[in-house]
C-alpha cells in the first residue's frame, strides 16, 4: 500500500468505514509507515468533530440538565461514578 | 486547574482537568458549551427528540466517569466526546434495528431539501462561525453522490460494504466517492488551525 492509498484509508477508519479485512490490511501498513501513519490518523480525527460542527446546535430541554447534575453531585457525595450509563 | 476557579474562560482542556478532579461546575460548564452540537449529532443520527435527550444526559454521565481516560495528548476534549457521541447514537440506532425506517426518513428528507446533508443549517446560522462557514462551503461543493455515501458512514455507521449493499451500488464505486469526497474536505481543512 503507498502513501497515497494509507491516506485514503486512514480517513475511513477513522470513522470506522473499513470492513475487517480491510481494517486488517490497514493495520498492517499503519505498522510499517510508524509515526508518519500515527501523526496522520490523528489529523483524520478532526473529520469526526468537522462532520458534528456543520450542524446546527439543537439545544436539549432545560430539565435534561438540572436532572444530570443533580446524578453527578450525587455520585461526588457518595464519592463514585455516575451509575445507569454505558460506562 | 486544583487551585482556581471553573469559570466559563476557561479552555475545554482545563475543564477535563476539573472533571477528572471531581468537580461538577466543570462538566457543567462542558454541558453549556458544547450540549447544542451533541444533541445536534444525535438528533442526526436518531431522529427522536425524547430519545436525544436522554442519550445526551447518559453521554455526559459517561464523560465525568471516563474523564480518567482522557489524555490531552491523543486530541482535543471536542473530538473525544464528538467520537463518543457518535458511537452511542450509533448503538442506539442499530439497537432500535431501525435502519428501515430512518432510510424512509432520510428518503424523505432528500427528496424535500437537495441539500440534505446540511438541511438543519440555516446561513444566519452558518455565519456565526468561521469554522462552520468553511465547513458548509467544502461539504456544499462535494457532488451529490459524494455526500450521500459519507452521510451513510457518519451518520448511520455504515461500512463501505453495507453501504453498497444497502444502495446496491458496486462497492468500488462506493469506494470512490467515499475517498474523494473525505480527500476533498479534508483539504479544505488544512487551513484551519488545530480547533478540534
């Protein structure tokens, strides 16, 4: 795989487009191109930020927040996480 | 960040900071910054107003209990929950197995605005942001088939197998538009500094 081809796929993977064999070639090249490939994949990343700031903000309910922060000052007080999530 | 204050100044990076030490005014302070573009991108992917805000809430539950696996130096606070985002909605998506009706949906929407892509941005909206100017321009500029094949990647996490699948299109086809069309905008980007 060039360059080239390892840019193309990098900004696939990134939003998590290559199938598993492709993914698997595409690790095997990431290896061989080192931090070249590491410092590109990361630049890659911004494409998934760029995608959610070409749309308009759509603001939640006022009570979504008042109902999260009374979960998160609740789990400070018995000193833990937040439970009922993916985490 | 130990010894001052969260105020609204402060950088996403110090806010990840306050979090990780257990300060809930940060998260807070997170939520009035960046909730409108979550909910935006879950709205995107599923399409449910009731459904948003609930997985907005579990989104930032997740980020005070993660914050501990966040590190600076892997990007920025925006492009983690951004990423993170995007895979719960996506989940919640395939969980519901809703493809068929959000095709219907999206079918829809196509057919009623060309400009699907961007259909919930309005240029005053547009405006108020260089970023999201220069955003708007590179993705309008993209052809038709170009930002359809991207849609079904990002906002529905889709391989470029399914896609083809899906659209029945040939997958090298596919292949092609999603290259070019992710090649083009992030050309377009190069400009920008590192904001995200």
């Amino acid at each position: 795989m060039s360059f080239e081809e390892f840019e193309n796929k990098s900004r696939l993977y990134v939003l998590g487009a290559l199938d598993e064999e492709e993914t698997a070639h595409f690790q095997e090249a990431r290896e061989q191109f080192g931090r070249r490939a590491e410092e590109f994949i990361r630049e890659c990343r911004k494409l998934n930020s760029v995608f959610a700031l070409s749309l308009r903000p759509n603001q939640p309910k006022p009570d979504t927040k008042a109902r999260l922060m009374a979960k998160i000052r609740d789990a400070v007080n018995r000193g833990g996480n937040c439970e009922g999530n993916h985490g | 960040m130990t010894t001052e204050n969260v105020t609204p100044e402060c950088t996403d990076e110090s806010l990840m900071e306050a979090i990780q030490e257990r300060k809930p005014e940060a998260l807070e302070t997170l939520y009035d910054r960046y909730s409108g573009i979550l909910k935006a991108l879950i709205m995107r992917i599923i399409h449910n107003e009731t459904e948003a805000d609930d997985l907005l809430q579990e989104i930032y539950m997740e980020v005070w209990n993660q914050a501990h696996n966040f590190s600076a130096a892997k990007g920025k606070p925006l492009g983690w929950m951004v990423t993170l985002t995007r895979r719960r909605s996506i989940d919640r998506l395939r969980k519901r197995q809703a493809y068929a009706r959000v095709e219907e949906r999206l079918q829809h929407e196509t057919e009623q605005q060309p400009e699907a892509w961007v259909h919930n941005t309005t240029r005053e909206d547009i405006l108020l942001s260089d970023v999201r100017q220069l955003l708007y321009e590179s993705i309008n500029t993209l052809p038709r088939a170009q930002k359809e094949a991207i849609e079904f990647a990002y906002f529905q996490g889709m391989s470029q197998r399914e896609i083809a699948a899906h659209t029945n299109i040939p997958l090298g086809t596919i292949k092609t538009r999603l290259e070019l069309g992710l090649k083009k905008i992030s050309e377009s980007l190069k400009g920008l500094k590192d904001e995200f």
